[in-house]
C-alpha cells in the first residue's frame, strides 16, 4: 500500500523548490503527497532560520508531532518525522538531542540521499539518523527527473549557496559556497518543465545573479546569458530571476532586461539599508549611491521596470540619521512592493557581536514608519494600473466558480471572473480595482495590444 509523506515549507522559494525535488526523490519509496500531517506516514519539515524564533517554532511543531507519533507506535503503525532545510543545518546533532524522537535530520545539501536516510532510520528504530554533510558532488546530479503535475508558473533552482557573508545573514552558513548548475541541464531541466505545462519560470538562487554555470562550449555563462538561451524554447511565455545582489548586476544582465521580451519588467532587489556606514557594516559591498545608479541603468534598459526589495531596520549601530537615509532612498527609487524586517541578531553571525543593538522599540518604531512609506508607494503602483491593459497569465483557478487567478507582468495577482479562460492562458485584461494586494480586470478582445505600465 502507498505511504502517505506530508511535506511543510517554511522560508524562501528555495525551500519550495526543494520541498518538491524531496517529494521526488521519496516517490520511489512508495510515498504518495499527503496535504496533512494527520493523514501521513512521514512528516518533512523543510525549515528556515532566516530570521528570529524559527528554531523555536520548529521545536514547538516537532512536539505536536511527537504526539501523533506515540499514537502511531501504540496502533503498531510507521510514522518518521524528518527535519530538513536550514534549521536542520544549523542545529545538526542538536536537534536530536532536543528532539530525539525525530528521526531524521536532512540539511539543505543532503536531501538527494533521503532514501538512504530513511532506509537507516528505519534499520535503526529511535536513533535518529543527521545528514548535514556539504558534498563536493551536486545534489541535482543525483535527482530524479520530476513526475509531479507541473504548475503553470513554475521555479527552477540554478543556482544555490551564497559566498557574501553579509554580517547579518545565516545563509552563507546554511546553504554553503556559491555553485551553479551546468547551461544544458538548466535547459533540459527548463523544457521538461513546459513541456508538463509551465508557461513561466522564476530562476532561483541564493544569489542567482552570481550565476556562473558551465556552458556547452566549457566557458561560463552569466544569468543575462542563460536567460538569453531559456527565452528561446518554444511555449516559455516568461521568464523572472530571484533574488538578486546589487554587486553582481553586469552588463549582460541589463541588456537581457532590453533584449528579452519574455524577462518580466519586475526585479526582486534587495538593498537593506539606504546609510552608507550601515551598508558598510552589514558588508553589503556597495554605497547607496551605487544602488541608485544601478536601478538608473536598469530603467534605461527598461522603462517600465518595477523595483521590489528586502530592509532591514535596527541593524546594530543605526541612527535616526542611517534610518532617515533609507527613508529617502526609498522616496527616491519608488518600489511596488517591499520586504520589511526587524533586525534579528543571528547566533553565529558577526553582526549578533556587535555593540550598540538597537532597542526593540526603536526597531518596531521605525518598522512601522519604513512599511507605512513601503504601503504607500504599493498602493500608488497598483492604483495607477486600473484602466490599463496588461498581458495576464492565469495560473490558478479563483475561489468562486468561474474566476481565474493570474499574474500581472509585475507579478501581482489579478482576479478575473470569466469562465472561458483556461489556465496557462495569457490573455489581455483591463484592470478594473486596485485592492491592497491584488488587481480586479476583465479580458478585453484578443485584438487589444498590451501596454506597458510606465515607470
Ligand atoms: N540573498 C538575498 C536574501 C536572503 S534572505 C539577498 O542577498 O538579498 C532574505 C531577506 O531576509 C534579506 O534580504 C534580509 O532583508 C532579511 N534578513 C536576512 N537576515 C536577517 C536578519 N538577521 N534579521 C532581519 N532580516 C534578515
Ligand atoms: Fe545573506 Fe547577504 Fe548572501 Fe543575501 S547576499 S544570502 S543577505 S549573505
Ligand atoms: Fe530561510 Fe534558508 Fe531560505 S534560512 S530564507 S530557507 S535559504
């Protein structure tokens, strides 16, 4: 009979990513997707330790399963409980001492060996088998080509590990170097994909603009390269990146976002802090002045570019000047959506040693000021679409009978009631209401050309 695994994502679209390629590699197992822990013969927990209490988090979810397991064991029934991803990283041997029910833990770079794991856990009754080894070797050599259903908008990893060592940031540690997959097994990987029904696809990495693979001539391809070569398969409507460092934006990335019909005019990129001295401490490699300029030189590559990005607010040492500073950069590159966080002292990280943490109520007070600005530029950005037509990808079906789901080429959602529209269809809609997070339009004749959103 199929084994039931129930697979819970935290984190990044890394994480999403991985937690597929897991329910992959455990198919030739016998185990069969189930959507509840309660359902399941084996629980994954794919985690993240990015910012505060996610350790926390998991340990306090990790009892509650404890107790579905001891139910299990009195019928007499399997029930393994895996933990993956970067809080399995970072706490390695630990967990199990925490946790010793768990029975395995899996680290970011070792979940193509989850078959063996589990084959040892079960060899191996309550002692809890830890995997967190980097292997020299690439995990995505060793992964089975996907049988899954495939969503319309679909990610792909190209790129993983991350060698910047910001101050603030656990990634560099949990996620290992920087490695990118070879051209043509993007590609490969990539046609498959639209081949099962992808219309889009975000390319993810850690830092995906450092992308360096092989290509097929033994020289090493850029990400504007690659995506140069990805816009050519037939049936790939679009093409998104994410996420970014300002340092590694080259020349041939800024000319993809010209050159490449199918790369979105929407670009995830982070810049923490608008204060050159808080720049420089969090390692981060560039003046807030370099940034402006960048985003100068992407938006004459591509005038209707929009900008998202990632601050983080009360990094150690940040004064109401380094704060006003961000403010104004904010105010000055004008974003259609933003990421916001309290700074979050990370164990082992250089930036949890140093003096002068902010208070959290300074932390929460300019939270609160950065996001209403953040709030405020979103809600200009999604106003100002109502009565334009843009080309909507629909990938989801909406919550009432006869609604569908897409995405703007600024990746905002758009409702559309119209029950002739079938998902993967990229159709022209105008757009009707501006709603916090989402847009409202209806298609309009095919014969209607899409316009652009202007800058
Ligand atoms: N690689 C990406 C982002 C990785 S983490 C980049 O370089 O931008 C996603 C976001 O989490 C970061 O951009 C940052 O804004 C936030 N973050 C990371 N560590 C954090 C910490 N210790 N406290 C608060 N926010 C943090
Ligand atoms: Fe973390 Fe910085 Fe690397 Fe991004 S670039 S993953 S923030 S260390
Ligand atoms: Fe979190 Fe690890 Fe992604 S810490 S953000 S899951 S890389």
């Amino acid at each position: 009979m199929a084994k039931r695994v129930f697979i819970k994502t935290y984190g990044c679209q890394m994480n999403v990513y991985d937690s597929a390629r897991m329910a992959d590699v455990l198919a030739p197992l016998g185990f069969v997707a189930a959507d509840d822990a309660a359902d399941a013969d084996m629980v994954v927990l794919n985690t993240c330790h990015i910012r505060e209490k996610a350790a926390e988090k998991i340990y306090s979810e990790l009892g509650r399963l404890r107790r579905l397991k001891e139910e299990r064991r009195r019928a007499g029934v399997e029930f393994l409980i895996a933990v993956a991803g970067c809080v399995a990283q970072a706490e390695g041997e630990e967990m199990l001492r925490r946790a010793p029910f768990v029975d395995i833990v899996c680290g970011p770079q070792a979940y193509h060996r989850l078959p063996a794991l589990v084959a040892r856990a079960r060899a191996t009754p309550g002692q809890g088998v830890v995997d967190t080894d980097f292997p020299a070797d690439s995990k995505f050599d060793f992964l089975p080509e996907s049988h899954a259903p495939q969503g319309v908008a679909a990610f792909l990893s190209v790129q993983e590990g991350c060698d910047k060592f910001c101050t603030f940031c656990v990634v560099p540690y949990t996620r290992g170097a920087e490695a990118s997959r070879p051209v043509v097994a993007v590609i490969d990987e990539a046609r498959r994909m639209v081949a099962r029904g992808a219309r889009e696809i975000t390319l993810l990495g850690q830092n995906v603009n450092a992308y360096r693979g092989e290509g097929p001539d033994g020289s090493r391809w850029g990400l504007g390269r690659l995506i140069g070569g990805l816009a050519e398969i037939d049936g790939l409507l679009r093409l998104r990146y994410t996420t970014s460092h300002p340092r590694d934006m080259d020349d041939d990335l800024i000319a993809a976002h010209r050159n490449v019909a199918a790369l979105m005019p929407f670009l995830h990129l982070p810049v923490q802090s608008g204060s050159d001295t808080v720049l420089e401490r969090m390692n981060r490699r560039h003046a807030a002045d370099d940034y402006r300029r960048l985003v100068d030189r992407l938006r004459a590559a591509r005038p209707d570019l929009a900008l998202s990005s990632d601050f983080i607010v009360g990094f150690p040492g940040e004064s109401d000047a380094d704060f006003d500073a961000t403010l104004r950069l904010v105010a000055d590159i004008g974003y259609a959506q933003a990421f916001s966080f309290k700074y979050s002292p990370r164990p082992g990280t250089p930036a949890a040693e140093m003096a002068a943490q902010v208070p959290e109520q300074v932390k929460a007070e300019r939270l609160a000021r950065l996001q209403s600005l953040l709030r405020g530029q979103q809600d200009d950005f999604n106003r100002a679409c109502v009565g334009r037509v843009m080309p909507i990808l629909f990938d989801r079906p909406g919550r009432r009978a006869g609604q569908s789901l897409g995405r703007s080429p600024f990746l905002q959602p758009v409702h559309v009631d119209d029950p002739t529209i079938e998902l993967g269809d990229l159709r022209p809609v105008r757009i009707r209401a501006a709603q916090p997070n989402s847009l409202a339009g209806t298609v309009v004749s095919a014969a209607v050309v899409a316009e652009r959103v202007p800058a």
